[in-house]
C-alpha cells in the first residue's frame, strides 16, 4: 500500500522514480527486523535496571534538545533530526517507549519495598517529572499528536500498576492538573507557533469540514471522498485518484484514505482487524502476567497502538481533529516502524515469559 499510495508523490517530488518510498520502506523493514530480534532476545526484566533507565533517559534528552538546537521541520512539526546526513530520526516515536519502560521500571523499582496499592502520587513525583519534561519538550515542538499518545501511555502503564483505583483517581487528577498548567505555560511561552493560523484552521474545519473544504478542510474532505468512493470492494489497487495530487502525502498520515479507497471497507476490515488483534494480545498477555513489570510493558506498549491508530483514524474520520500522526505499522516512516517493531520483540519476550510461568 504504501508503493500504491506514493508512486505519484516519489515521480513529483523525486525525479520520476516511482518506487522511491517502498524501497525505502523496504530497507526500513530490514533494519526493523533486527531490531525486533533485539527486542526478542533482550529479557525485559532489564528494564527496570537503574543503569539502563539512566541511560535511556539521557539518550531520550539530548535527541530532544538536539531537536530544540537542530531540528529539521516536516508536517508542520520541527521534530526530526538528522543523524549524520544518512537519514532522519523523530525523537518523539523513541520518547513514546522510553516512558514505557521508564514509567514500568520506575514503578516496578517503587513496589518492591512498598506495594503499588500503597504508593501515594507523591510517591512516584520523579517519573512524573521525567514525564512533564517531555511532554514540554514534545509540545514545544508542535507535535500534539505525539503529547496526546504521550499522555494516553502514561495513564495506561499506571493504571495496570496494580495501583488503588481512588489513588488511580487521584494520581490522575494530579497528572491533568501538571499537565493542563504545562499546556498554558507551552501555549504562553510559543502560542504564535502551536496555534497557527493552519491548526486554527485544522479546529474550524473539524467542526464543519464542508465549509473549508478549499482551504484547511482540503485533506480531510478529499479523504472523505477517497473513502466513499471505495466503497464495499474498492476500485481496485493502483487505482485511487485522491493519491494523483488530490492528498498530500498519501503514503503517511492518510494512507487509511488510498486503502479504503483502493480496497474499500472489506480492505479497512483486514488492517483494522490486524491493528485490533495486536492490541487484545498485548492486553491479554498484560491480564496473564504474575509480573507488575511484564504487566505494565505490555500494557503501555497495547496502548501505544491503541491511542495512536485512535489519533490517526479519527483525525481521517473527522472524529477528532487532524493532527498528523500515522498510522501504525501502515504508514510510511523509518522511526515508527523501527520502534514498533523493537516494541513488539519486548512484547514476545514478555509473551514467553508468561508461558514459561505457566508451566512452573
């Protein structure tokens, strides 16, 4: 799909080679599955070291300032780097991990001298640092895509924590109460740059698309169009025409649009299907697990994919704003896939474990 989706994209913008994106893509999947080995083999129980955690903290901070010093714009959003000319990394699809494991390690750390139930908000006041500091350097850079999958991670990993649900509760209206008086310091300090005219325009036409439709209301109304006319069985592969210029970027955030329309509903069924089933599994495996830490990886990672198939498919429904996330596993991007991939190793090595713990 993603070849279908770019081939006009890659003859415009990348002097006439029609396969530019796939076979990008394609060296993409090479990389990405060996990272999935790594995700595999690596025991997860690691990840609730102090020394890895610190790590992974310090690498999650100088990409995110390196973001702030030399960051490349796309999409609206500066939140890529250039890692040495070769290609381009977007910190903020590594941030979505770290918190993951941070959040899981940290807490798992908490438990062992005082169990979850116990634990009080002021008890865990660093990860929510760790988290806020994030959250402002994400929201500075624009992406409220990512701050919404961001947020939705760290409610999901406390959640299945094994905490109190009143302290649940609690902790939660401490995390809106941080997070919505960092919101108001991001907008005070760059509200020229978060609500441009064009986002602006993303809230206007999200309330009456039609209305907007020759101006910011352009790609979601001819994702409308894309989708309808696909209808039961699709017009077939190759053969959209919103990808012929009418949808920017085809081959990311909108590819859900070409599939319906190439493949129509019966096509959004399979891939809804597959995004579906991983999310039950990961939620399942994170319902069998003894382990809080194994429960809470696999619990955040499920989310992950949760909330962001959510932000995209709603953002190209019109259920929610547009905000420019893709699609996961479907979309095209080397970060995404890279680290999904890596994701989805933890999560088979989680799932061997909690066999293997069967059996004992």
């Amino acid at each position: 799909m993603i070849y279908s989706a770019s081939m006009m994209v890659s003859i415009v913008n990348e002097d006439g080679t029609p396969t530019y994106y796939y076979r990008k893509q394609l060296l993409n999947l090479i990389v990405a599955a060996f990272s999935f080995i790594v995700g595999v083999f690596f025991p997860y129980k690691h990840y609730s070291s102090k020394r890895i955690m610190k790590i992974l903290l310090f690498i999650t901070f100088i990409m995110l300032f390196w973001v702030k010093v030399n960051g490349v714009a796309a999409g609206g959003a500066t939140s890529w780097i250039s890692l040495f000319g070769l290609t381009m990394f977007q910190p903020s699809e590594f941030a979505k991990l770290f918190i993951i494991l941070y959040f899981a390690g940290a807490f798992y750390r908490k438990s062992l001298n005082n169990p979850m139930e116990n634990l009080e908000p002021n008890n865990i006041v660093y990860p929510i640092i760790v988290w806020l500091a994030i959250i402002l350097f994400v929201g500075t850079e624009t992406d409220l895509g990512a701050v919404i999958i961001l947020s939705g991670i760290a409610v999901a990993v406390v959640a299945a924590s094994g905490i109190q649900f009143k302290k649940f509760v609690k902790f939660f209206t401490v995390l809106i109460g941080f997070g919505s008086a960092l919101i108001g310091l991001i907008i005070l300090v760059k509200g020229e740059d978060i609500l441009t005219q064009n986002r602006m325009g993303r809230i206007k036409s999200f309330l009456n698309p039609f209305e907007y439709a020759d101006g910011s209301s352009y790609q979601v109304v001819n994702g409308y169009i894309a989708i309808g006319s696909g209808g039961l069985e699709g017009v077939g592969l190759g053969q959209s025409i919103q990808k012929l210029g009418f949808l920017p970027e085809p081959q990311t955030d909108f590819i859900m649009a070409i599939i319906a329309e190439e493949l129509g509903i019966l096509g959004v069924i399979i891939v809804l299907g597959g995004l579906g089933f991983i999310i039950f599994r990961a939620l399942t495996i994170a319902l069998k697990t003894k382990d809080p830490l194994a429960r809470m990886i696999a619990a955040g990672i499920g989310s992950w994919i949760a909330v962001q198939s959510f932000v995209n498919l709603g953002g190209l429904s019109g259920l929610i704003p547009l905000t420019g996330v893709t699609l996961p596993f479907i979309s095209y991007g080397g970060t995404s896939i890279l680290l999904l991939s890596f994701a989805m190793g933890v999560l088979i090595n989680i799932s061997m474990y909690v066999k293997l713990e069967k059996k004992l």
